[in-house]
C-alpha cells in the first residue's frame, strides 16, 4: 500500500490527484466474505456442496430480512456511521466527513431477493458500499463531505408487489399510505396477508424519520448492480457505465372474435381470436427488431378453452421497451395500426382488438457528472487488467434493462450505475453469478466513481 498516496488524500491543501484514489485498493476477499456471511440469513436452493452454493429467499421484511438489516446497522456502526431508518424501513448508513453538514453522497442497493432469488442482484450492491467504507476507515481517509450506504426496502417488489417502492416513497413518486397499505401477494401461516406497515412494525424497522428525499437529501447516488443480462460477458469486458434505463410500456391487448365449432365452420366463415392473436403476437416482434427495441408477451388466456370450438375472446399481454421514448412510441404506434389491419385483413371473418394501457415508464437518464467519474474511474480501474474485449475496450457505456432504486434517486439527485458481468446473463436465479474478481472490479470503479464526485464537489464549492 503505498501511504503516500493516501497521505496525499488528506493532503494539507485537500486536494487528490489520480494517483491518490488508485492506491485505495477494495479487499476483494473481505468483500466475498461479507456478501456470503450476510447470505446466511435467508439462503435457500442448494444447487452444490460448497456452503456458497445455494440461491436465496429473502422476502423483504422476513424474518431473514430482519437478521441481515441488524447485521447491516452493526457492521456499519463499527465503520463509524451513524445510522438512521425511516417510515419506510429504508436504512441510511452515514460516515461523515470534512464538512458533515450537507446532504452525503450514498451508495445504494437492495438486500431483499425474490423468492428463487441469487446472492449478487442488490446485495452486491450494498456489500460494495460497505466495502467502499471499509476501504475509507482503514485508510483513514476523510473525504469533503460524508458518504453513505443505504438498504432501500423491497425492491424486488416480490412480497409486497410494487418495485423499487420505498426508493419511490422517499423521491415522493409512491404516496407513503399507498406503499404502507400495500399487502403481501400470499397470506402467511395464519392465512392473512399483512400489509408492509405491519410487517415494517413487526420487524421493528418502521423509522420514525419522514420517508422523503426532503427529510433524507442525498447529494449524489452510485449504485453497483449485476448487470443481470449477457452482454458484458459475451463481450468480454468487465465494467458496463450505465447511463440510463430504457423506456418501456406495459398494455393488455383484448382480441374479440366468435366461438364457433371447430368441424363445421369454414374458415372463410371464422372470426378465430385465437388464431388473430398469435399474428398479432408474431407481428409485435417484426416491429420492435425492425426498430430495434423489443417486444414480449408473457401472459395469454382465452376463453372458453375448448379443444374443438374457437376461442371468443383472447387476452395477451404486451410489453415493449426501448432506449428512446420516441422510438418507444413509433413501435406502439406501428403495432397500434398493423393490429387493426391484420385483425380487420387477415384474420379470416374479422376480429376486433381493443388496448388497455397498463404501465408507462419512460427512459431514465442519468446524471452526466456521475456517468462521467464512473467512466473515468472504470477506464483506470480497466488499465491494470488483463485484456479479453476484441476491440480494446474493457468498459462498454450501457443502458439498463432493468429498473432499479436509481431510477428514482435519480428524479432528486445526480445518479448513475455500475453493471458488473452476470455469469451466463442468468439472474432472479439461486445459480446466479458473478465472480469475485469481477465482484470486486465493480467496487473498485466504485470507489473510484464516488472519491472523483466527492472531490469535483469540493471544487466546485459544494462545502463552501
Ligand atoms: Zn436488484
């Protein structure tokens, strides 16, 4: 470790250079050590006989749930932080720095898991954090201002049914009895479904801090997340600099025909929804690769569910996403109206199709200062590793795919994240991925990220 370098960080004029940051170094075996440590509360899915291979069930505000947020606020405090929860059981890990009075950069993620969930998505990204403040206490570093983790509540949305909801309550986009009244998706053992203010009591994580951006201000939020995709892997590259979430709609699409027998009527004589619905399924995918977004349909039900009559009416759903609203919009557009050709041409008799828009999500885009020290700290992260990506480039600027807690930080404060590779693309798995090298480049760019913001804040006179 070279302690000149770190000296330098504390340096009488305050100021860091390059150098300085590159001789933090994330301790890759201590990082392992805590995310398998904090699994064992929750593991479940055995899939080898290693004791670290198993998947997770950490329902949020389980009682596994409740172990590991202890052992958060522990392993936090003995950081040096003080830790706060809100009304929404969110926890803010703080560890001041130079100028404690303004609002701290945080590091956030996600400690609940769906129910076959894996041991990387949000819990690396909390770990990272943690890890972050380790590197930060045991150099002694004191940064301008303070920096932080948080534990945001239930972002999978897997118990409590609506994602990313608690980061959504503290940016005011989720009203707090909404999110409070919001029931679990199956009863108990005692047959009742408890709401997430029940179950936030029960656990004794219900915070008396205002759940709200306005009582809570962040100055900047970084979040490490696998990037749950097969991109990064493929293309043999180890960091992906995140710099928004592609735009997506959710609809319900009715198609309306007639039940009629399967042997006796001709199909110059049919109005089959049943046969409309799957062009119609078909053409959604011609459009979105057309215009280079995508296209999916997860759910379909029909009715009456006969073998030898038509079904009268078919339900499917649609789910279309893409980089760009407008693009975005194009592709409901084109299958708006290729809908009502194919359904009025070339679905026999005729069929009717009526839309139901379900969900509207449009495109996040992160802040320019923070995807700008990611991309910094990943290009000198990705100088001291080996390279495998065939063009040169170990880092790749990505959108995600995904939603994230950021995609709310980022309605109150500058944010942007780090995607790490996922293993095989496979994540919301108990084989999910990511391995400990490649855990703990994505903490290093992290690091990185956060020093290079904490002192561009300086600079431009943030503590003044
Ligand atoms: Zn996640």
């Amino acid at each position: 470790m070279a302690t000149d370098g770190i000296n330098g960080i504390n340096g009488v004029n305050g100021t860091r250079s390059k150098h300085d940051i590159a001789a933090l170094k994330v301790s890759q075996s201590r990082l392992l050590d805590a995310i398998h440590t904090g699994c064992k509360f929750g593991a479940a899915h055995r899939y080898g006989d290693d004791p670290t291979e198993t998947g997770m069930a950490r329902l949020s505000l389980n009682d596994a749930d409740k172990q590991v947020r202890d052992w958060f606020t522990k392993t936090a405090e003995s950081l040096g932080c003080s830790t706060t929860v809100d009304q929404m059981g969110n926890q803010f890990a703080v560890r001041p720095g130079k100028n404690a009075t303004q609002p701290p950069i945080m590091i956030g993620s996600h400690l609940d898991t769906q129910p076959t969930g894996g041991r990387y998505d949000g819990i690396l990204g909390v770990n990272a954090g943690l890890e972050v403040l380790k590197v930060l206490h045991e150099n002694n570093v004191e940064t301008e201002g303070s920096i932080g983790v948080v534990n945001w509540t239930n972002e999978e949305g897997a118990r409590f049914p609506m994602m990313a909801v608690s980061s959504g309550v503290w940016a005011e986009a989720v009203p707090l009895e909404t999110a409070w009244n919001l029931p679990e998706v199956s009863a108990g053992e005692d047959g009742q479904r408890k709401t997430m203010k029940q179950e936030l009591e029960r656990i004794g994580y219900l915070g008396s801090q205002p759940a709200s951006y306005k009582a809570f201000p962040i100055a900047a939020h970084f979040e490490l997340h696998i990037e749950q995709g097969p991109i990064l892997e493929a293309e043999k590259r180890r960091v992906g600099v995140v710099k928004g979430v592609q735009a997506f709609k959710w609809f319900e699409v009715t198609v309306r025909g007639r039940d009629t027998h399967a042997g006796t009527t001709p199909f110059s004589a049919r109005m089959d929804s049943m046969l409309c619905a799957a062009k119609l399924i078909v053409e959604s995918n011609a459009i979105a690769k057309k215009l280079g977004g995508l296209a999916t349909t997860g759910i379909l039900n029909q009715q009456p569910g006969s073998i030898n009559t038509m079904a009268h009416t078919v339900t499917f759903t649609l789910d279309i996403r893409h980089v760009e609203d407008a693009k975005l919009s194009e592709i409901e557009q084109a299958c708006r109206s290729e809908f009502a050709r194919i359904a009025e041409k070339e679905s026999e008799k005729g069929c009717k199709v009526e839309w139901k828009e379900l969900v509207d999500s449009p495109a996040v885009n992160f802040h320019p200062d923070c995807i700008a020290v990611v991309e910094e700290s990943a290009k000198d992260v990705c100088e001291g590793l080996p390279m495998t990506a065939e063009d040169g480039q170990l880092w790749k600027h990505m959108i995600s795919g995904a939603g994230h807690d950021s995609c709310y930080t980022n309605r109150r404060c500058p944010t942007s994240m780090i995607f790490s590779v996922t293993k095989d693309g496979v994540s919301h798995n108990p084989q999910e991925y990511c391995s400990p090298e490649d855990c703990a480049v994505g903490v290093q760019v992290l690091l990185g990220a956060v020093l290079r913001y904490d002192q561009r804040r300086a600079e431009r006179g943030d503590f003044a």
